[in-house]
C-alpha cells in the first residue's frame, strides 16, 4: 500500500484493549476511566479478520498494544494465529511489563519476536507516584523473563520529562552496559491535554544525547529494521544499545509507514490527528473481505503528510492514549 505522500504502509498497530492495570499520569485520571462495554471491543476473530485483510495489503509487522494487552484473556493464544497468518508477519508487543514474567516464554513459544517495555522511572517510589500503583520490582522481573525467552532485543521505552525523571537519563543508559537491551527515550507527546500531565515538559532529544555524552562517546550504529524511527547508538563497552527518537522537535512523519487499529475497530492513519475508518460495520454487518480491504486503503489514502503539533492548526486527538494504542 502506498499513501498519496508515496510512503509503503507496512506496519500495523493494532489495540486489543483499552484496558490497564495502570494510572499513569499523562495517560489516564486518578479514578481511572469507565471502559469499552464488552460489546464494543473488536473480538480476537474480528481482529484476525483486520489482520489478515492488512497482510494480504502487504503489512509485514503488527504490534499488539493496549492498553495493556497482557490483561486480555487469551493474549497468548491470538499471538499464536497472528503469527500464523500467510505471510509469517513479524509479531511484536508493547506492554508496560507488569504481567511479562509469567507470560514471556509462552508469548515467545506462540510466535512473539520482540517485546517493548514502557518504564519512566527506576526508583520505586517515583514508579508509584507516576503510576499510581506499585510493582516496580514486577517489571524487573518481566525484562528479565523477556530476555531470558529470547524475545531479543528487549526495548525498554522511556519518557524524558523535566523536573519529574530527567534525573534518571543516565541511570537508564548504564543498563546498556549490563544488558543487551535497547534503551529508546522518546519524546513527550500532547495526546491529553485535559489530564495534569498538560504541565508536564518534555526533554528534547538533543538535550538527551547531549547528557547522555557524559558517559562516553555514543557510537552511531546502523539502521536496523527494527528500529522504526529511533537514532541508535552504543556506549563504550556497552552490551546494548540506546534509541533516540524526537517524536516531536524532529518529527519522522516522511518516513511513517504506519497504521493503528484501536480496539473498538477505528483505523487511525496518524497518532496525532482526529479522522478514523470505522470497520465495524464491515465487520459486524457481513460485509465482505473486499469492503474490508478497501476500508484499509481509504484510511492509508487519508494519511495526513505530517503533524501538525506547534502549530495554529493543531488540535489535541479525541482519544487519550490508551484509547488509541499509541
């Protein structure tokens, strides 16, 4: 599939839930948020159904997001027909690590190749302040099992935010010294301006490659087709490696080649804008995998050229992250 801007959509993010076991910040309220009826969630069949349709467009890599994924019952079983659909398209999974332990090897066993795990923070007490919940020690234990399984390269997604973990940069990156994980920081995006996080300040990336010099010359390395849109580079000596991804000062829209399918059945062609595909009726309505298809391609023909996030135009998205699936 080729957009209008002439770029090959081959990955698809695709939300199972929008549901977690976490109250972070800058994602949901305190008090939480009232969840999608059962009803309105695509169920695993319709979401196999999207999956195969996408494939047969030329997806070669779908992530499960969430969400948290991990809290839907029989993850593990709709990894294992994803990775069997025609085409063997690489599985991956982002999770933020509470419930990984004891579903890492399965998920490796079933088909999964690689695993992201959302962590901000390495101090127990500021994990419970961020999250509002404790289980630190759990995600340890999940990037543990995660490497153990094989589910290589484990990431391990970062936030930089002013004045909250901006403290915590270096800490982050000597984990590449001991690990052969990547740690990627990431940009803070606008996504809710209606939670507290409005008053957060992002990090630029520049700024953090700056600080992170201090432990030493970061060594470019090459492209991989993992790494989506991250800088990679390696400390000294390092086992791992760091990712820097400026998702806002430095925008990769030119090199997007993604859509996401939130999990009550809206395919999205950006993460920041507002216009969705409704596959439901398609889905629900005995539609054909012919209306289905072109469903998909009428929204990668609506992909915007760009974001638009600093300017006049820019409006925050209708969805909060865990109701898109990032």
């Amino acid at each position: 599939m080729l957009d209008p801007y002439g770029r090959s959509i081959e990955y698809l993010r695709l939300s199972i839930t929008d549901r977690c076991n976490l109250r972070c910040r800058y994602c949901m309220p305190e008090e939480g948020v009232l969840p999608l009826g059962h009803a309105a969630i695509l169920s695993y069949e319709e979401l196999l159904r999207v999956a195969r349709a996408s494939v047969a467009l030329g997806i070669r890599k779908i992530r499960v997001t969430g969400g948290e994924p991990l809290v839907r019952r029989g993850v593990v079983e709709f990894i294992a027909r994803l990775a069997a659909l025609p085409g063997a398209p690489e599985i991956a999974l982002t999770t933020n690590g509470l419930l990984l332990a004891e579903s890492a090897e399965a998920l490796k066993a079933a088909g999964l190749r690689r695993v992201n795990v959302s962590l901000d923070t390495l101090r127990p007490e500021r994990f419970l302040a961020l999250t509002r919940r404790e289980g630190l020690e759990r995600v340890f234990a999940g990037l543990a099992a995660a490497e153990a399984a094989g589910l290589a390269p484990v990431k391990v997604n970062v936030i930089p935010l002013q004045g909250v973990n901006d403290d915590e940069l270096l800490d982050f990156a000597r984990l590449t010294l001991f690990h052969p994980w990547e740690v990627r920081f990431i940009e803070f995006m606008p996504i809710s301006p209606d939670l507290e996080s409005h008053n957060m300040t992002r990090v630029p990336m520049a700024e953090v490659e700056r600080r992170l010099q201090e432990l030493g010359a970061l060594e470019p390395l090459p492209r991989s087709e993992s790494a989506g849109p991250a800088r990679r580079f390696r400390l000294p000596g390092a086992r791992g490696s760091l990712g820097l991804i400026p998702a806002v000062s430095g925008h990769f829209c030119p090199e997007c080649n993604r859509l996401r399918v939130t999990a009550d059945g809206r395919v999205r062609g950006c993460l920041f804008g507002n216009q969705e595909v409704d596959l439901k009726p398609v889905l629900r309505g005995d539609g054909s995998d012919e209306a289905l298809v072109a469903l998909l391609q009428a929204a990668v023909c609506a992909k915007p050229e760009r974001h638009v996030i600093g300017t006049p135009e820019f409006k925050a998205p209708s969805r909060r992250m865990h109701g898109i699936g990032g």
